[in-house]
C-alpha cells in the first residue's frame, strides 16, 4: 500500500471512497479511477484489509493508484467517512470527492459534512447512488418512497454546500439526463462472448451437449434458484442450472441436496471468481436468469448482453424496459410457469438473427464520465 500525501501546493487529487470493496463493485471504482486519471491523481479510501479482498486485488490491485486504509469497517459511520475525507484534504490539495456507494451517507451527509470541513476549502464532492429508481410508475409506492426521500437529501446537501453532484445507476435503454440525480447508464462488460462457447465449454469442464441457464454473481436466496429450478423442471426444461460466484449457506446447502433428474442437473461454481472466469461463465452459458424484485440494473446483465447470450428476467421494470430496448431477452413474472415459458423462448432464439436492439452499447467510460460530470473522450457519447 502508498501511503504517500502531496503537498498542498501541488496538481489537485480526486479522492475514490469504498469502505467496502467485496464483490464486483470494485469494477466500478476502477472505471472511475480510469477516467479520474485523466486529469488528476488517484487517490482510493477504503477500510482497513480493503486492498487484501480478492475484488480489490482483482480489479485495483496491479493498476498502481494510491490507497488508504482508513476505516475501522466496511460500513463506516457516516461522521467518520466525513471525517477522513477531511483530514486528507487538509493535508493535500483534493478537487474532488467521489462516494461511490453512497445511498447510507446521503442520510446525513448534509450534517457531518460542514462539521468535518469546517471552514476550510471543501473539494466538489460526487456521490453516486446505487440504489435509486430512476423511472418509475405512478402506482409505484415504493419506489417513490425511495425517490423523493434521496432526492430531497440531495438538494439539502447541495444547499449547505457539501454535496455538488449525484448520479445513480441507470437501466442501459434510459438515454436521459436526469435532473436531481444523473443518470449513469450501467456499463456492458463482458471479456467473453458466446461465440466461442464450444471453446469456453471443454476450457471450464462444463457439459458440450447440454443447455445451461445460469445465475451469477453472489447467489442467494433473494436470486431464487429454487423457484427458478422449479419452474425447468415443472416446464420440461431440458437444461442444467448453473450457480456461479458466491453461494449462500442456504443456497449452497439447497443445491447440493438436488439430485440430478431427467431433465437436468445443478452445477456450482462456488467462491470469489476472477472477473475473466466469471466473464467465460457467462459466455459460456445459453441464458442467464435474474429473477429477483429488485428493481434496478445489473451488472450480470451487462455482461450477458456484451456476451449476447439472451437474459430471462423477472421482478424489474428497468430490466424488463431494457430488454425490450436492448432486444436482449424475455421478460416474465415471477411465477413458475411464465418463467419457464421465457427460457423456453429465450433457448428458441436464433443467434446469428440480427439484433433489433435500439440503444448504443453502454461503456465503462461514458458510465464514468457520466458519474463525475466530465466531457466525454468520443465525438458520439
């Protein structure tokens, strides 16, 4: 670790908080680092041990940006996070700020803040929201009782001076601007593509002549895997399930309680996995499934859709209008037998069809770029 401060006489830093840096996150934290970069040094906060988690070393670990360990856990009071980023600007020149899960220090940021910077020069200070509806229906209660709550904190904090920009993931069909939170369209990254899933298939040790649905990432039970293997084998599915990334203890001890049937059986991949081997996974899957109500982007998505293996979602309006818009995928409600019916669909496409997709491919640098209010690289975004 670099733990090493600039005077405050020298070029401006841009300072990265992630107190928590598990899963694939830190993804995100090293596309915005990369376009940071551009026009400032990097500097990366997180919590103590943060650069030994294996998403950190993953994504951060070999790209030579400064970090810090600073905070006693991975979900610092909002004070202490305030307090740090403080210290660090009174030590060094700092231009910008960048909360980059900051849907917790949005409650108080408007508080803490001022106290902490005093009357000291503050930075511009970024906060990017990971869990903000950005299109919503009328009759969506409880979307809107997550909306108008984070954005009236927004203005506040913005009143007092402490907060100047905030962005939110966005589905990839959503081209708007935003008013009150910007809208940052979730990224499509995927090293892999179904192409070469022959390939991929004898590399990985999975069946060459079986169908595979898949479900990635951290995989517990708001995922579904059980309503989802139920709805294969009650539709006469003829397909395996794969469950890749980090199991639950629920999930893992469901699945290895399966046993293989006629129509299939569950395949595990359990553990961290390094972004290229999550990446083949998923290119070498036939759909990827992403039944769950939460209602919001996903990164696993993003990476189907750069692999063009198809998505069955269920549970999201934004992952059902970005299907729609992407050409992506079936939609289904959750519910056993439409889920079944939209693999069904979704096994039936023809790959070499040409894609009906409506929107441009969402890229890690215009997400970035997005997300600090820079001007984009490319003439088009």
């Amino acid at each position: 670790m670099n733990d090493r401060r600039r005077g405050p006489g020298g070029p401006g830093s841009t300072i990265l908080v992630e107190p928590f840096p598990g899963g694939h996150r830190s993804q995100a934290v090293a596309n915005v680092a990369r376009v940071a970069e551009r026009s400032s040094e990097v500097l990366i906060m997180t919590s103590r041990g943060g650069t030994q988690d294996p998403a950190f070393v993953e994504y951060l670990g070999d790209l030579g940006y400064r970090t810090v360990e600073v905070f006693s856990s991975e979900l610092p009071p909002i004070r202490d996070i305030a307090r740090e980023v403080a210290a660090v600007c009174r030590a060094e020149r700092v231009d910008t700020v960048v909360v980059m899960d900051a849907d917790q220090s949005l409650k108080r940021w408007w508080f803490e803040a001022p106290r902490a910077f005093g009357l000291r020069r503050r930075p511009r200070v970024v906060f990017m929201l990971t869990r903000y509806p950005a299109k919503l229906r009328l009759t969506d209660w409880v979307g809107w009782r997550l909306r108008i709550p984070k954005a009236t904190l927004a203005l506040v904090a913005m009143a007092t001076g402490s907060l100047h920009r905030v962005a939110g993931f966005a589905g990839r069909d959503d081209m708007t601007r935003g008013w009150i939170v910007k809208r940052a369209r979730d990224p499509e990254i995927c090293g892999a593509h179904s192409r070469d899933r022959v390939a991929l298939r004898a590399a990985l040790d999975l069946p060459a002549d079986r169908r595979i649905v898949g479900i990635f990432g951290g995989v517990s039970e708001r995922k579904n895997p059980q309503l989802l293997w139920e709805a294969m084998q009650t539709g006469g599915i003829d397909a395996d399930l794969l469950l890749a990334g980090g199991l639950s203890e629920g999930v893992a001890r469901w699945a290895a309680s399966v046993e293989p049937g006629p129509r299939g059986r569950i395949i595990t991949r359990e553990g961290f996995l390094p972004n290229d081997l999550l990446d083949q996974l998923v290119a070498a899957s036939d759909v990827a499934a992403l039944i769950m109500t939460n209602n919001g982007p996903s990164g696993i998505m993003g990476k189907a859709l750069a692999a063009g293996v198809p998505v069955v979602t269920a549970g999201s309006q934004v992952r059902a209008r970005e299907v729609a818009a992407t050409d992506g995928g079936e939609t289904a409600e959750v519910d056993a037998a439409d889920i079944a019916a939209a693999i069904a669909r979704a096994l039936a496409r023809d790959p070499l069809a040409p894609s009906r997709s409506t929107v441009p491919p969402a890229t890690a640098d215009a997400f970035a770029e997005r997300l600090l209010g820079v001007p984009s690289s490319t003439a088009s975004a």
